[in-house]
C-alpha cells in the first residue's frame, strides 16, 4: 500500500520516460504492448530516480540500490491513476473539464486566456489528456495551487471516461462538439455522446455542463435527459448552453468564434471583467498544429492545422482557406485516421465540400484521400494525389511560390508538419 501522502510531499514530479531527467520524482514504469518500462528501472535511477512505483519483486534491486524507496504496487498504471485521484482531492481549486471530439487543446487554451486575465490558473500541459496524461497533469495541478484549473480530457474506446471522471470530479465540464472522431471505436456518434459524458461522474456536489447550442446531438439534450442517463449519481447537474461571439478575433473560423463563446461564458460565471477577458480572447492566436498562422518572407501564408484531423474539423479549416486573400489557395490535405467502417465516404464528403468553396489547387497524401478526388465530381482542380510523404514534400516546394495560402491539415500519424519545417527552412520567416 503506498502512501501517497508521504509520495506526494517527497516528489515534485512524475516521470514515465526513463530518460528524463527524474530529479525529485518518481518514476513510474507502465506496461506497454511491446514494452515494459520496468525493465528501464536502472536508467531512471540513473538519472536521479529517487522514488519507484514498481509491479515486480524489487528485493534485488532494493539491494542495488538502497538509498531508492520502491512502492510495491500490483499495477503501475491504476496505482498512478489512484495517486490522480488523491491529488485531485487536494486541490482546493475550481476544476474545469474540456472534452469532446475535436478542438480541445484550442478551446482549453482559449479558455484558460481569458480567466487568466485576472485569475490564477493552471492547464494542462501540451496534449496530455489520457489515462495515462490525466493523473500526471493532477498531480502537477495539486502542487500548482491556483484559483482556477482548465485540464482536457479524451477518450477514444468505451470506458476510458469514466475512469478518467472518477479521477477528476470536475466542478465545471465542458464539450467542444460530438463529431466523427474514434468512430472506428464508438460507432456511433450516439454512444460518443453517452461515451464522454461520464465526465459528469464524480464526488457529491453540484457539477456544471456547457454544451454548444449549434451541436445536433447536444443540442437536443436537458437535464432530465441526462438524470436519466444513469451515472450523476450524488451529483447536482446545472445545464448551460453556449454559442460563438461575434469578436475580431485573432484566429479565423466559425469554430473560434464558438470557442470565444465558451471562454467568455466562463469568464463571467467566474467573476471576470468582461472588457479584460474579451481582450485576452481577442489576443488569442492559436497554437502551432491547431490553425496557427505562419507568414514567410516572401509572402505564403501557411495555415497549419496539421496536428490532426477528422471530418468535421477538416471541413471548418476548408472554409477557414476558402475565405483567406491570397493569389492561390492550396489544400495540403491527408488521411483522417480511426473513422471506421465509413471511412471512405467521409473522405469523399470533403471533395463534395470543396465543390462549393473558392480552393484553387489540392495535394493529397494517403490511401484515402485519393477519395477527396472522387469527391469534387466533375469540378476540375490542379494538384497531385501522392502516397509518399517524401514526394509530397518535393512536389508542394517546386509548386508553392509568394502569394499563395496554403492550408495543411492531416491526422497526426501521416507528419504534415515535417513539410511545414522544410517550407519554413526554404521561405524563411
């Protein structure tokens, strides 16, 4: 049995790479499908481990190395979970949960903006928004101590919120849209619905949701709908719908605009000024892979939301090109990863969307996005469908030159960003 009291005043991180430094923290060697961290031990000892959480017999080791404390647990990955949770009860602040199928990370941070224009507040570092990111940014919330915490959550396979819900306990849960993401795993966009909203499972009190009044399916819900989902519990539910402000925002689209909504909408039941968060939101400017603006030199304005990508956002950021000046706008599109069954249609629903939209060339890259070019039908577009990311990189250097904006958007696995750099490195900015 850890005490995890005594862990959390001995340590002042969390480590699960034995190659970090891990000075001041404990390492946690978590079980992979290839590999498991345990056998890294020895390294992360060697790089200042003072503390281990450890599933195996540790005698020999503890012999090895005496001045360690090991933590024998039967499994790393729910004791780091138990320890989330522990540290979650810590906190003495107001917790802020973001879920939904895409534009988390943005709405987070746009969120976390405009409240910190007169609060304290922690968020999440990066991405890190999993069964494995979630109690780590718990951990660091808790030794942070702010007034106001905005922390993501996602989940791709059934089951995944609730564990993360019952670690969290959110005060405040936001959804940014249920779209096509992980359909592969949920099926349907129903039971992504009903998948993440777990995330109003947690300890007795009240708890507030904020849903996108445009959204099909959160639209339609009330609050007896969701008693009647069955997981509140003890829990009191107050239900808040939001839409987009109509602000001179510093990043384009419909969905930022959304986001402004949500930020704002916090910002006043938190007691901020709305003159000041309006100012922070309108400051905002987006983060690099998630529709960051990037002018080179000579003029070509990159739109880089190559971070990921499903078909919802893939869409906003077509119509977020379509409405950029520019002498050409070029689509620098790839595959949507984990759709399912109906993966080659939604490709194709981009090529019928691009029909009515002011897009002058199109490059692709992957299997399935040579449906985008089945998609536009008979409208004609010059471009080049490629399979290797290599010859995509030469065709999009030889064919992008000043003038131009041009849009990369991809699901992560296919690097649209490695492209990106090398524009970048030839352009300059």
């Amino acid at each position: 049995m850890v005490d995890f009291e005594e862990l959390f005043s001995a340590v002042e991180h969390i480590v699960i790479n034995s190659k970090e430094d891990c000075t001041s923290a404990v390492f946690v060697p978590l079980k992979g499908e290839k590999v498991d961290a345990h056998r890294f031990i020895p390294m992360a000892i060697e790089h200042g481990a003072k503390h281990v959480l450890t599933a195996e017999n540790s005698a020999k080791l503890q012999k090895k190395y005496p001045d360690v404390q090991f933590y024998s647990v039967e499994d790393t990955l729910e004791a780091l979970q138990a320890f989330g949770a522990f540290c979650r009860r810590k906190y003495k602040g107001t917790l802020i949960g973001v879920t939904g199928s895409v534009g988390k990370t943005t709405t987070r941070e746009m969120i976390a903006a405009a409240l910190s224009s007169e609060k304290k507040v922690f968020q999440t570092k990066g991405n890190a928004n999993s069964q494995v990111g979630v109690p780590i940014t718990l951990f660091d919330m808790a030794k942070a101590k702010q007034e106001i915490s905005v922390i993501e959550m996602g989940v791709s396979i059934p089951g995944e919120m609730e564990r993360l819900a019952r670690m969290c306990s959110v005060d405040m849960a936001v959804f940014t849209n249920i779209g096509d993401a992980h359909l592969e795993n949920m099926q349907t966009k129903e039971n992504t619905c009903f998948e993440k909203m777990h995330i109003l499972m947690g300890d007795p009190g009240r708890v507030e949701l904020y849903l996108p009044k445009k959204d099909p399916i959160l639209s339609q819900l009330t609050e007896e709908r969701i008693q009647d989902m069955g997981f509140l519990g003890k829990r009191a539910l107050s239900l808040f719908f939001y839409e987009k402000e109509e602000l001179p925002l510093s990043v384009p689209g419909e969905h930022m605009k959304e986001n402004a909504g949500i930020a704002l909408l916090l910002s006043k039941r938190l007691g901020i000024s709305e003159k000041v968060a309006e100012k922070a939101v309108c400051a905002f400017s987006g983060l690099p892979g998630r529709g960051e603006k990037i002018l080179t030199k000579d003029g070509i304005l990159i739109l880089d939301d190559s971070y990921n990508a499903s078909p919802d956002s893939m869409k906003a950021a077509l119509k977020v090109l379509s409405e950029e000046k520019g002498t050409r706008r070029v689509a620098v599109l790839g595959d949507m990863n984990e759709l399912g069954k109906e993966e080659l249609l939604r490709h194709r629903e981009i090529g019928e969307v691009m029909r009515g939209l002011s897009i002058d060339c199109l490059f692709t890259l992957g299997e399935k996005s040579k449906e985008i070019w089945k998609g536009l039908g008979e409208k004609t577009m010059p471009g080049f469908t490629f399979l290797s990311l290599e010859e995509l990189q030469r065709a999009v250097e030889k064919e992008i030159r000043s003038g131009d904006v041009v849009l990369f958007k991809a699901s992560h696995s296919l690097s649209l960003s490695k492209v990106i750099d090398k524009l970048v490195e030839k352009h300059k900015v």
